[in-house]
C-alpha cells in the first residue's frame, strides 16, 4: 500500500463472521440483486470490483448510482486514486476491514462484483502469504520489455519456461499478470504457483455464502451487455475517457489502461478508428470478458446459482431468504 491509499488494519476474530457474496459477470443484475437482499437483511455492500475502487472512473466501471447508493451504505468504492496501484491484497486487506466494521455495528456484510480474483483473496486468505511486494525497478523494465506484440510474447514464452501454470491460467495478452507473475519469480526465486501452493485455502475469519444470477440463454446477456455499452455511451463514456487520459490517469496506472471500457475507446480519441468500430469494439471485449468471468465462477467452490432469466431482483431475493437466513442462523 502506498501513502495515498486508505490504511487498513485487520483485527482477530474469535469465530467466523458470516457474509454473503453476489458474484456474476458484468451486465448480470448481480447489484439489483444485492440491493434487494440489502434491504430484506440489513446489510451493508462491499464493492467486489477491481475498477470501482478507483475515483473519477465512474461510467466505464458501471459503479453503483447515487440512488442505488442511498439503499445502503456502500464500501470500497471511490476510495483510491485512479493514478495508484491497488492489488488484490490490498483489496483482501481493505475488505476485511469494512467486514469487521460492518459486523460491528451489528449490520449483515455483502459482497458484490466481478472481480472473481478479489473475492478469492477475501475467502482463501491468500493475501496472507509472503507474495514479494512489487519492485518498481524490476516491473519498470518487464513494461519496457513487453512494448511491442513480439515482447509481450516472449514475455509469456518466458512465463511459460519457469511457470508454466501460470502461463497456462494466463491469457498471452494480459500482460499485467504476466509480469507480475515473473516479477514474483524474479523477486523471490519462487514460482507464483509455488506460492499459491504454500498460501493458506480458507480464511478463517470469514463465512461466506456465494450467489451467482445465472442467465441460461447466453443471448440474453449479450443483450443486457450491448443494452449497457449503448447506455454508457448515452451518459458521457467518451468525454470520461478523454478526461482521464488527459489527467495522464493511463499514463501512469497500467491496469487502469487496461480496463475495458476506456482501452477501446482511446483509438478512437487519437483518431485511428471511428466511434462506430470503437463502441462495437467495446461490446465484443465485454462480451469475452464476461465469458473469462463465468469461467473463472465455475471453478469457484460452494456458489449458488440462481435462475436470472425473466426473474426481478426482488423476485430473486425473496426466494433465496430461506437459505440465507438458515445459513446466518
């Protein structure tokens, strides 16, 4: 953590504090859904999300609107500086935090995202394990290396030699895991999967039941996703993007680059495309990375699903209350 993120301290707990989560791919209903449980349960709402921690990136990450924000108080969300890194450990840290402040207060915690690598590190307590911190000097010089498509391969290719499942649970072009993952390497003589190997499986301090809203018509989401981009667009997405470049947010903050919602559009601002080709460009990368998250979801141990299709949020919510509640009882 840097000195301009918030400080976080975990505290002991004597037993587990029992929490939901509402898991999904982008576009799936997963915050309706959490409102609705929020309001029938007293809770309060963690944000779940890699790119709604972040202030001003607000209509590319589909944050919370301020109704929406007004059911329940709503935690790690606008809370970093979009030029700051922030990982998945310091999420782990930050989040159980909000967690133990939330239960203070006698009030119900609930997750909510798709950051699917966040909420494992909350519920396997990974982020405890001695993972080297980031070397600026090192990374500073795999971003060199990985400037070009034949860098970024031979990065990969390199990945692949020392780790190689790392590589293989590595997509070639994301090019910030695999850097960190030879940044790992490099900085502790231990493989990343060495590593996850010796971390801990369970977090102790945390109960958690996880729903996920599942669409069995694929189509059906595909729609929900387009319908979101057109309205994302409709709200200003290009006047955010153009805003956050010229502040020298992407400059500075790789994987705020990287978010989708802002990368598609930038080709767009240096004229290298027309804003046609870059909101069709948009829909395409959501839809494939909503395909990465319901994979990753599916190797997630111990999730609910429930049937989304022609169902309300709130329809949803009342039929999951007598699970939930005998889990909380």
């Amino acid at each position: 953590m840097t000195e301009n993120q918030p400080q976080f301290t975990d505290r002991a707990q004597p037993s587990p504090i029992r929490t939901l989560a509402v898991i999904g791919p982008t576009a799936s209903g997963k915050t309706a859904l959490s409102l609705a449980l929020a309001e029938r349960l007293d809770a309060e709402i963690i944000v779940c999300d890699s790119m709604q921690v972040y202030r001003g990136m607000d209509i590319g990450t589909a944050k919370p609107t301020a109704r929406e924000r007004a059911v329940c108080p709503h935690h790690l969300v606008d809370c970093i500086d979009p030029t700051v890194s922030f990982s998945a450990s310091d999420y782990a840290d930050a989040a159980m935090a909000a967690v133990h402040d939330i239960h203070g207060r006698g009030k119900l915690p609930i997750f909510c995202g798709g950051t699917g690598l966040y909420l494992d590190a909350v519920r396997t307590g990974r982020h405890t394990a001695a993972t080297p911190p980031p070397d600026p000097v090192l990374r500073a010089d795999l971003q060199r290396q990985a400037q070009t498509p034949e860098g970024r391969l031979a990065l990969y290719r390199r990945l692949a030699d020392i780790d190689p499942d790392a590589a293989a649970a590595t997509h070639p072009n994301n090019v910030h895991r695999v850097i960190r993952a030879l940044e790992i390497y490099l900085s502790s003589g231990k493989t990343k999967t060495d590593l996850d190997r010796e971390a801990p499986t369970e977090n102790p301090a945390l109960s958690l039941f996880i729903i996920e809203p599942v669409f069995r018509d694929r189509e059906a989401l595909y729609a929900r996703i387009d319908a979101r981009v057109d309205a994302m667009m409709a709200e200003g997405l290009v006047g955010e993007t153009e805003r956050l470049r010229d502040a020298g947010v992407f400059a500075k903050n790789a994987t705020a680059a990287a978010a989708i919602g802002y990368k598609e559009l930038l080709p767009y601002l240096e004229g290298i495309c027309t804003l046609a080709d870059a909101v069709e460009a948009l829909k395409r990368a959501t839809r494939r990375y909503a395909k990465r998250q319901l994979t990753y979801f599916r190797r997630m141990p111990g999730v609910l699903p429930v049937e989304a299709d022609g169902k309300t949020p709130e329809a949803m919510a009342e039929a999951l209350l007598p699970a939930v509640r005998a889990f909380l009882a």
